[in-house]
C-alpha cells in the first residue's frame, strides 16, 4: 500500500466514492456530485495550501483517499479523513494510509495536532482511530445529517508528542 498525491486522472474514481450514498454518509456529505462539479473542486483547490488529498493504492489499484483538510498554519492543526473502497476493506488500508497521512501531517507540515468527527455508531473507525492514538475529546449531539436522521459525531483528536510516543511504543513491540 502507498500514499500518493491526487492527480487528476483519479477523479474518475474518486466520482465512484463520491456518489456512493452510504460512503458519503461517513463523510457526512451529500453524495451525488457531477463529474464536472467535482472537476472544477479540483481545479479551484489544486493549489490551496490549506489542504492535502492522497490516493490510497494497492498492487497498484485506486484503493480510497485520505485528505488532510482545514489545515490551519496558526495553532497548527488540521482534520483527516479516510475513505477505502468496499473491495479492499478489511485489509487494514485506511489505518495504514492514515499513519502515512499523518507523518505526512506532523513531520512535513508540522502540525501540533490533527482531529477528526466520526459518527459515534461507526465502531470499526472509531477501534482503528483509537490504535492510532486519536483520543475522545467531545460528542456533538445531531451533529451532521446523514441516512435521514441527525447523527452525533465523536470529535477525536491527536497531538504531535502523543503520535511520536504512539510510533516508539509501536516500533519496540
């Protein structure tokens, strides 16, 4: 598995993900976008500092994206979010893309702390943000509208010092 920039020859997969109903619904997005919508995204945010979009691949096929979003220069923050496509599920990708995402994050951007909103009934992300070190900071009542109801969202959060002990006490194992 590999991290890799965005290019724009992945958009038409990135369309499949977008318009998947039940993906977006983690993303607590609106699914159903135009190709040429998400063409002109692309073209107005390619060179926008203030985020990061990556290609997950596996044996060289488009696997998901992991974005580092909101990056914020002043406190040095910024949101992740992860998306694996239903075949490669189950092999550990999106935890494996988000320790690359957020190396990516803490040691080229030098970020102080990354977060992330999660719904609170998705348990199998919830399990792999916690391995990842993320700890609970708050649930945020009907937070986001997804599947017909408002659902409540965890706000996870992880610091620079707590990735890079989270890493040592990995490596010695």
């Amino acid at each position: 598995m590999i991290i890799r920039p965005l290019e724009h020859q992945d958009l038409k997969e990135v369309h499949k993900i977008r318009n998947q109903e039940d993906t977006m619904a983690y993303w607590f997005e609106e699914p159903y976008e135009s190709y040429g919508e998400l063409e002109e995204l692309y073209e107005k945010h390619i060179h926008d500092t203030h985020e990061r979009r990556f290609v997950i691949q596996e044996a060289g096929e488009f696997a998901g994206v992991v974005e580092l979003m909101d990056i914020d220069y002043v406190p040095r923050t910024c949101e992740i979010q992860v998306i694996v496509m239903s075949k490669f599920r189950g092999r550990k990708l999106a935890q494996r893309a988000m320790e690359s995402a957020l190396e990516h994050a803490f040691y080229v951007l030098n970020m102080h702390k990354v977060f992330l909103y999660v719904d609170t009934a998705n348990k199998p992300a919830i399990h792999v943000y916690k391995k990842l070190g993320f700890q609970l900071e708050g649930t945020m009542k009907e937070q986001f509208y997804a599947r017909g109801t408002y659902r409540d969202s965890h706000f996870m959060g992880i610091m620079k010092r707590d990735f890079i002990k989270t890493r040592r006490g990995q490596s010695q194992d």
